[in-house]
C-alpha cells in the first residue's frame, strides 16, 4: 500500500459552527474534522453543546453561522440535499424513540421502503440480518412495549442501519437504561466500531471510550475544549475542568 492510501479521508468537516438559542451561544466557533473510519467519543458537563453539534451534522437544528459540510456538500435547507444526507447519517437517541404502534420488523424496514422504495420481500431479509447483527432476530414480530429498554435500543441501532449510513451518531445511547443492559448496546457499538463505521458517540461511558475510541473530545460551555487518542487523553487529563469532569463520571 502506498502511504496515501492510508491517508483518513474527511468525511464530516465543522468550520468555526455556532449556535445561539436567544441569547445563550451554546455553539462557539467549533471547527473540526470527521475522517472516515474514525470513532470519536465525545464528552463534557450537561449542557456544554454535545447534542447540539450532533443535531446540526444531522440538520434537526440548524446552525446559526460557519460551515458543517457531509462528504463536501454543505448541510442546508436544500430539500434533495437534505434528504441524501439524512440517508448517509444514521443517529441514536438516548430515547429510542421506536414507533410503538409498529413491530420491531416494521420499524427496521420503515425507512427503507418509504423512502429508499425497497421492495418489502427485500426490505424484510435486510431487516433480519441486521436484526440478527444486534441480537433481535427472534424479536422481529414484538412491539416495542414488549421488549426491555437495552432491546429497544438495539432495535433502534438496526433501524438507523437499516438506511446503510456512513455515519453513525449517537446521542447518549445507553444514558436510560438500566445499568445491567448497558453492556448490550454497547457490544453492539463495538461491533459496528471493529467493522469500520465512522461514529460520533456522545456517552459518559468511560471504558467504551478507552477502548474503542480513536479520539476523545471534551466540550466545555460550546467549545472543543480538548481532543486527544485516549491513551493521552486519560493518562494526562489536560486541565483540570478535564480532570473534574472525569472525577464525576469514572
Ligand atoms: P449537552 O448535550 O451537552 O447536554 P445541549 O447541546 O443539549 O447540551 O444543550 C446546550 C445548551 O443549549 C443547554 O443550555 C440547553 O438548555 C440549550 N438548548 C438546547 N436545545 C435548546 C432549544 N431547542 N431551545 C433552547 N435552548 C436549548
Ligand atoms: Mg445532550
């Protein structure tokens, strides 16, 4: 191989992003870059903007100035753009948000049918794989209420799959579950981490960061207060809001 091929290729590129909600800046000049392949967990106090920059990759809240581009087209209004990126980024919620009324199958092959138009023979055999990826495939015909909330959420990982992302946003995850179901979903994440996805994880979980991150990024009142490896990032908290923060969560 030659040395650009190993070369990370840019996938989601933030330049100087803010956001205001009145008059609180909840976004201040955010720059970085997303590589493909790369799995960034990110970390800081409540209310430092985690969500927030998650929810503007993904368009549900538009930024208020500076440039988020997917793959080098910019996220805008734009309803073609908007729509074949939505595509491209699958997100998780720390609700599941699973549509109640529908089966775990239904759930899986929503998107797909309604807005890729995959017939629903075909529609449902990819549900299953993904379905058997996450460990649900003998669930495909229960309704969310009848699964525990480390179920659902694996449901909901196969649902956002079910669109075949190139990237892979979560949003706490495993925050409303009951501690014994937290393992579950993130077997799951690392699974998805060792096959290649490029993921954005917002998550207070620790030892996933340690273990399947490449880079650890800690936000402070809207900004990227530090971005390091784990190793360097944990072995060497850089300052001590860094080292407060981590005495909370570890
Ligand atoms: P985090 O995910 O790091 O906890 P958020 O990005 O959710 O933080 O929120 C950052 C700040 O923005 C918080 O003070 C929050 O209250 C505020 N905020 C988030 N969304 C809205 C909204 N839709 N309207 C008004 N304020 C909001
Ligand atoms: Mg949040």
């Amino acid at each position: 191989m030659t040395a650009t091929t190993n070369q990370p290729k840019p996938y989601i590129v933030a330049e100087r992003v803010c956001k205001s909600f009145g008059a609180h800046q909840v976004l201040k000049d955010v720059s970085t870059v997303f590589h493909t392949g790369e799995v960034t967990v990110i970390i800081g106090a409540s209310g430092s903007g985690k969500s927030t920059l998650l929810r503007a990759i993904n368009r549900l809240e538009p930024h208020d100035s500076g440039r988020i581009t997917i793959d080098g087209v910019d996220v805008c209004d734009d309803l073609a753009t908007l729509q074949r990126q939505r595509c491209e980024v699958g997100m998780v919620f720390q609700q599941f948000n699973l549509f109640g009324h529908m089966s775990v199958l239904d759930n899986v092959t929503l998107a797909p049918r309604r807005i890729r138009r995959t017939p629903r023979t075909q529609a449902n055999d990819e549900a299953m794989q993904l379905l058997r990826r996450v460990g649900m495939q003998d669930h495909a015909h229960k309704y969310p209420w009848q699964l525990s909330g480390g179920q659902q959420q694996r449901v909901a990982i196969a649902r956002a799959l079910a669109m075949q992302p190139k990237v892979m946003l979560f949003d706490e995850p495993t925050s409303a579950l009951d501690p014994e179901m937290v393992k579950e979903v993130l077997d799951v994440m690392r699974g998805l981490a060792r096959g290649g996805m490029t993921m954005i994880v917002v998550t207070h979980e620790m030892g996933f960061a340690r273990e399947v991150a490449d880079r650890v990024m800690f936000f402070d009142q809207g900004r990227i207060a530090h971005d390091a490896p784990p190793q360097e990032f944990f072995s060497n908290p850089a300052n001590d809001r860094i080292r407060a923060f981590l005495g909370q969560v570890s």
